[in-house]
C-alpha cells in the first residue's frame, strides 16, 4: 500500500475502519496500544476492590463498586476494538493479549503496582489516577482509527465520574479531623509523582510516541499532556489546602506554566521491568483468578456452542 497516501488519509482526519487497508506496524501500534489500555482497565480494579469492603459507608461502598464495575465495562470494550485488527497474521484475540499480560510480555499503566495503603488512596486514586487519565483519553477520543476511538466517547464520560467522586472523598477528609487531612496530604505525597509517570517518559525519550503521533492514534505528546495535568491540578490542591510534594514547583509567569521537578524516573524504569511495589501480586491475582475460574469461561463457550447447534 501506498504508505505516504495512507499517512496523508489520516492527517486530513479521516477514521480508518477495521476492513479498511492499513499498514502493518500501524496495526501492530494499535494492537498494542489498544490491549494494554485493556489491561489497564482490568488490573486497575485490584487496588480499588481491595478497598469496598472497608468503605467508611454504605453509599462510599456502593459508589466505589460501581466504578470497579465500570472499570470492567472499559476493559471489554477496549479488548472488543483490539479484536477487530486481528487478521490472520497478527493476532490480536483476547485470550492471546490477554496471555501476553499474564506472562509479562504486555503492559499496563505502571501506576497499578503501587498499594492503595489508606481509604484516602482510593480518593487519591480517583482525583489523579483517573484525572491523568482523563487528560490522555480525551485526545484519544479523536484517535484515527474508528473502533477505539468510538469506544473512547463511553469511557471518557465514565472516567470523568470517577475523578469527580475522588476528588469528593478527599474534600471530606480535609474538611474533618486533622488526622483525616493528614491522611488525605500523605496519599497526595505517594501519588502525586507515579500520577505525573502516567504520561509515559519524556518526549525525547519517547520514539513511539513520536510514531502514534504520526499516524494520528495519539494526538498531543507526553510532555505536553503532562505539563496540562499540572496547571490543573494544583488549584485544585490549593482548593483543598493541600501543599503538592515538590520543592521546585512554582508557577512561570513567561510560559504561563508551572515549573516542575524531575521526575523520579529510575523508579518508573524498575517498575517497568516488573520490579514496583506489586507488581509481582498483581500478576499473580490475575493468574490465580484465570485459573480458578476457567470453568466459567468453558461453561459460556459450552453453552454459546449449544444455542449455536440449536439454530442450525
């Protein structure tokens, strides 16, 4: 395929649709993009679920469920758009991503394998985890190709509910006892600098991003979308009465930006490398319910199997 004339589609804002030509290492991009948000999705259940049966109320527990659920509800979708680019020669079915990721040749976002150690961390959780999501997924929405950016119009509108209820719980905090602000400063403290990580490494060192951007699945670059997540989410700190955790923060009247610190990088490399906080127990959770559960699984094929034969 003409790979110029491909490349001029997608700048003029065309969708390209799954029976559409494309080129390959597009489809590769998209397969590993798609599936490892999928992850994502999935694994980013386990730290919040840890937590509805210790919810402080019957409605944090019900609120917190629901975002678990529709945590679930993202995963599908997402692994759903994947499937769609399998053809034969790439494969791109669940089971087959979904392996890749129970046997670490697959990521998800690295801020999964920290602990949720406080039910602040679940506010925490909500107000920059999904905030930072947020920020990155709103441009995926106008992605090139058309399954996953459709997908993304749901997801963006649920994520959306989640950072606000986040940011809730952690208003209530501040606004009680000083041992509950307390709380809710140190869970700023632990996820203030893995949320900024979120966005990937540093646009220089950043060779596929530079690649997603040309074909137009990313629209915006790591530093940018990061440096946009900062200006907004220090007045919300402020709002809280919360001091942000880095010393070289400051705001630059001649960028109209916040100056930042460096990031903690060698610890983002070591948890790539699948050495974080959990991320040893985060696989394992997955591959002991994969396991357990495997009977569900060959129930539903045995019975879609059945219903086919029915209609046939």
């Amino acid at each position: 395929m003409d790979l110029e004339k491909f490349v001029q589609y997608v700048h003029d804002e065309n969708k390209v649709e799954p029976k559409d030509v494309m080129p390959d290492d597009y489809r590769k991009l998209l397969v590993r993009q798609i599936s490892q948000h999928a992850h994502s999705e999935i694994v980013g259940m386990l730290p919040e679920a840890n937590w509805v049966s210790r919810a402080p109320s019957l409605r944090r527990k019900m609120a917190l469920l629901a975002k678990v659920q529709d945590e679930a509800g993202h995963g599908l979708y997402l692994y759903s758009a994947t499937e769609t680019l399998g053809n034969g020669t790439i494969r791109a079915d669940r089971d087959a991503t979904y392996d890749d990721m129970l046997e670490g040749k697959a990521k998800y976002s690295s801020i999964f394998n920290y602990p949720t150690l406080s039910w602040a961390d679940i506010g925490a959780i909500g107000w920059l985890v999904d905030g930072a999501a947020i920020m990155n997924q709103v441009m995926l929405m106008g992605n090139s190709y058309g399954p996953y950016s459709r997908a993304m119009v749901k997801i963006c509108k649920e994520e959306s509910f989640h950072q606000r209820q986040g940011y809730e719980i952690l208003m209530a905090l501040c606004r009680g006892t000083k041992q509950q602000k307390e709380m809710a400063q140190a869970s700023l403290n632990r996820f203030w600098w893995p949320a900024l990580m979120m966005f990937g490494p540093n646009d220089d060192s950043s060779p596929n991003s530079k690649i997603s951007m040309n074909y137009r699945v990313k629209r915006e670059s790591n530093d940018s979308l990061r440096q946009r997540f900062i200006d907004v989410t220090v007045s919300q700190a402020e709002f809280l009465g919360l001091t942000m955790p880095d010393k070289d923060l400051k705001w630059n009247e001649e960028r109209q930006h916040y100056d930042f610190g460096e990031l903690p990088w060698d610890e983002f490399m070591e948890i790539l490398k699948g050495n974080g906080p959990c991320n040893k127990k985060r696989l394992q959770t997955k591959v002991k319910a994969q396991q357990e559960n495997l009977w569900v699984k060959e129930a539903a094929i045995a019975f879609a199997e059945k219903q086919q034969q029915e209609v046939i």
